[in-house]
C-alpha cells in the first residue's frame, strides 16, 4: 500500500460561515492520524498587544501558522486551515509551503448566503459582547459575502463546499479527490 502524503485544507469563506467548526470537525473524524486545526486568529489572539496593532499581529501570526504548518506537514500530518482569505498572496503561499513539505494543496471555500451568514455572526458577536476582533465587519455582511465570491471567481480549482447541509461529506470528498 502507498504511503498517502499529508495534506494541507484551506478551507477559505466568508466570516461565520462555519469555517472552524468544519476544521475542528474533520480533524475529529480524523483524531486517530493527528491533523492540525489551526486557527491563525486564535494565534494572532495570543500575541501580546495585538489590538494595538492588527496589521503586525495578523503578519506575525502568518508567519508562525507557516512554521507550524510546516513542522506538522514534515512529520506525516494532515493540516486544516479555516481562513477568510480574500487576497491571493497568502493562499499561493499555503500552496508552496505544502510544496515544500511534499504535502497536497487542497484549497476549498465553504459558501454561505448573506442571511445566514449576518445572523450566525451577529449572534456570535453578541456572545463575545465586542471584545473580540470578529464582533465587527469592513462592510454589511451582503457586501462581504459578494466581494468574497468575486474573489472564488479568480480560483478556477478551489472547491465549493455548500454551508447547509454536509458540508463534512463534502470536504471528505473533495480531500479524498484531490489525494487520489
């Protein structure tokens, strides 16, 4: 039987679209190989002063996921990144840091409508009573959403995973395709 390479999952979408909690439940199905969830906001979240200065802080915590990703990569393991991610530089890096680690790039967007998505986040919001980065949006979740799917239109291979119903079967496939 051939070794199967480590994978590394970007699962790209829009604010409160389920991104993380896709992550978390395909490394559970998973939890016997050990798969990485790494959530770069949870990493930024604890460096020191990092809302004094999100732009550094957003930088510094790219920089030790890439060095955590690399590690987990190079010892055999799978790595899922849920990232809202609307510029292309650092998904090409994700792609050349699995590269690299002699990993596959599975690059795929969990979509959502805006409805859906306003309510999850404001709901969201309102647990963390404004005390987090998340409680508050660049635009109206309807603009964010929009300007997101004009981002998906420049990556002709990412793979579209509907928010609603089993979106964890969906990117089990879309993981087993692209290994295949």
């Amino acid at each position: 039987m051939t070794p199967v390479s480590p994978r590394l999952i970007l699962i790209n979408g829009a604010p409160a679209s389920g991104k993380t909690t896709l992550a978390r439940a395909w490394c559970a199905r998973h939890a016997a190989e050990l798969p990485l969830a790494l959530d770069i906001d949870a990493l930024r979240a604890m460096l020191g002063g990092w809302q004094d200065d999100l732009h550094a802080a957003g930088l510094a915590a790219r920089e030790l996921a890439v060095a955590a990703i690399s590690v987990h990569l190079a010892s055999g393991r799978d790595v899922m990144v849920p990232q809202y991610l609307r510029r292309v530089e650092f998904v090409e890096r994700l792609e050349a840091t699995a590269a690299n680690c002699g990993a596959v790039f599975v690059e795929t967007a969990l979509r959502i409508d805006a409805a859906t998505a306003a309510e999850r986040f404001d709901r969201r919001a309102a647990s963390l009573g404004g005390a987090d980065i998340h409680s508050t949006l660049p635009a109206e979740m309807a603009a964010v959403v929009e300007d997101f799917e004009r981002f998906l239109l420049t990556r002709p291979r990412v793979v579209r995973i509907p928010s609603g119903e089993g979106p964890l079967a969906a990117l089990d496939a879309a993981v087993a395709a692209a290994s295949g």
